[in-house]
C-alpha cells in the first residue's frame, strides 16, 4: 500500500507563482514612482503659490519690493506654517514681483519653478 500524501504543491508549480508575482511587482514599481514624483511635485508647486501669495501681500502692505521668506512664515505672520515634501529647501528665497517666479530646490537637486 502507498499511504503517501499527495497534497501540496510541486516546486515547479510554486516557482511558476513567485515568477508572477515577481513579473507584476516589476511592473507596478514604476507606476507607483511615476505616481508618486507627480504627487510631491504638486504638493510643491502648492506651497510654492502659498508662498508667491503671501509674498504679494507683503510687498502690498509693506511697499518692499521683495518679500524675504523670514518675514512670510511664523506664527503671526502671512503663512501659520508650511509643510514640506520630498526634501523641498525654501532656505534663502526672496520672491521679487518683478521677476514674479519662485523656484524651490529638492534635495535631489532639482528644481521645481512657479511662476505668479
């Protein structure tokens, strides 16, 4: 009598199932890259336009006609706080309305621009 068990799955079979698997994570990575870049360059170029319109407002009120980012951010002034992703650096800019564009540099070093 044979009394050996014939369940379970054969090496091939789970071979054939990590194969799959492994087929569909190679082509959902990159989508979720891509998706994931277009999301944080949008969540940049909003707090750019926060910043271009509290930047306006100063020049308004105060007549300067640059706006230096200390004087846009705190509490009490134009913009409570401002939450950065994807390694935006705001450190230094100053928004001139004559040149009317603000860039912010990612810690990856490029560059996104909003022009207002």
């Amino acid at each position: 009598m044979n009394n050996k068990s014939k369940k379970g799955f054969t090496l091939v079979e789970i071979m054939i199932v990590l194969v799959i698997i492994g087929l569909l994570a190679a082509i959902a990575f990159p989508a979720f890259q891509k998706v994931r870049s277009t999301s944080q360059n949008k969540a940049i170029a909003n707090n750019l336009r926060q910043l271009a319109g509290a930047a306006q407002q100063y020049i308004l009120e105060s007549g300067s006609p640059t706006a230096p980012y200390a004087q846009l951010i705190g509490s009490g002034l134009y913009i409570a706080s401002l939450e950065t992703v994807a390694g935006e650096a705001y450190t230094g800019i100053a928004i001139d309305v004559n040149t009317t564009q603000i860039s912010a540099t990612k810690s990856d070093g490029t560059v996104v621009n909003y022009t207002f």
